[in-house]
C-alpha cells in the first residue's frame, strides 16, 4: 500500500485492488482535481455547513454527494460519504458514522471514519474525527495496522494520541489541518506519542511483512499532484 498526502485530510491509497482518495476536497486539490485520480473517493464530512444533517432531524434522507463539491478529475470516482460496507472495483470500504466534535455533531457536524483494505492491510482515514471511539465504532472499524489521525482540529494532541492508543494500530500517519497552531499541536502528539520529530517523506510505503513491530508515527510532505 502506497500512502499520498495532498494537504491536510486528502490522502491518496494505492494497493493492487486499485486506487482510493480520501477528502479529495475542491479547498485543498483546487476545482480541477489537478490530475488527481481513483476507483473510490470518500468524503468524511460536507463542505457546505448549510448542508449539515444530524441523525433524527427530522429532514429528508442524505442523498450521496450532498454538500459535497468533487473536483472534475475525481467524477469518474465512485462516491462513498456514508455509514456502511462496500466492495468498489476488488476495495473492501467499511464508513463508520463519528462527529467533528464531542457533542455528536451539534458544534461542527458529522464525521466518516473510512477503513480502506487494500494489499491485505487494514488502514483508517478517521477524517476529522473530534472525540474519542465508542466501544461500538472501534468493534466497527475493527483491527487496522495504519491509522490516519488529524491534528489540530477540535481534538487536542492529548486526545489524538488516548485514539491512537484506543486504535492499536502499528503505524501512525498524522494529519495536520489547516488550522492556527497546528505545528504547536503536532509537538505536543509527538511528544505525548513519545517520539521525536521525524523525517517527513513524500509517500509511504507500507506491506504486511514491512510493519514496524511497536507503535511507530510516519509524517508525509504534502504534494501538489500526482
């Protein structure tokens, strides 16, 4: 599995089952997509705030894509922004609901964590993701090697690394979002991670035989294509 970063959430997967983008969002790979490709594009949350829908509402069922604006080079794409199990093009996808907070979305919103199995490996894009996992989401989400966790939204780095710890995962991808203080909060997950400031490489690696055997944190540059 080969692991991308194009800037804060957008992570491309590539595995020989095919290709996986996730938050391949219009603010951060531009309207066009700039070549940006994949079988499957995933969305954690909507771009639109007008677009928001909380659980029990009371409105019209969530239609695919709604609030979500899918830069030209991802439309061939198939669309996942949803809560469920899903095999695209030989991609097993399991979409686990979570929120942009701790209040279950009433301050910013619903969330989708994404586990992608591709070259027999087991990752989580956990999106933006703004509290710790229930029991219910971890049993959801199930075991994964790699998880992809934000950085500097509304989970602080204390709380960033209780969900790493929660997610048992053997290789840790930070993702730091567009946010004031960002660097500051990435200083404090690495050091509540126990580990110092490593090198940041444009793209990751990572196999089965490959996984480090302790808890290890991989920093990606972001690119500006593919």
């Amino acid at each position: 599995m080969e692991i991308t970063s194009f800037g804060a959430t957008c992570l491309r997967f590539k595995g020989r089952e095919g290709v996986v983008v996730a938050d391949g969002y219009t603010a951060l790979v531009g309207p066009t997509g700039r070549g940006l490709t994949a079988d499957v594009a995933t969305y954690s949350h909507v771009e639109d705030q007008a677009a928001l829908r909380l659980d029990g509402d009371g409105r019209e069922p969530h239609r695919r894509g709604d609030g979500i604006k899918v830069p030209t080079s991802l439309g061939n794409a198939f669309l996942l922004d949803s809560p469920g199990e899903y095999e695209v093009h030989e991609i097993l996808v399991t979409g686990v609901r979570t929120y942009r907070d701790e209040q279950k979305g009433a301050l910013r919103g619903r969330n989708m964590a994404f586990v992608y199995e591709l070259d027999g490996l087991h990752a989580v894009h956990l999106g933006e993701v703004g509290h710790l996992l229930t029991e219910e989401m971890i049993d959801k989400l199930g075991t994964v090697a790699v998880a992809c966790v934000p950085i500097g939204g509304s989970l602080g780095a204390a709380r960033a690394a209780e969900l790493v710890n929660q997610l048992d995962a053997k290789l840790i991808v930070p993702m730091p979002l567009d946010t004031d203080g960002v660097a500051a909060e990435m200083e404090k997950f690495l050091h509540e991670m126990s580990v110092q400031q490593p090198e940041a490489a444009t793209k990751l690696n990572v196999s089965i035989s490959s996984l480090p055997a302790e808890t290890t944190v991989a920093l990606l540059d972001a690119r500006g294509r593919t």
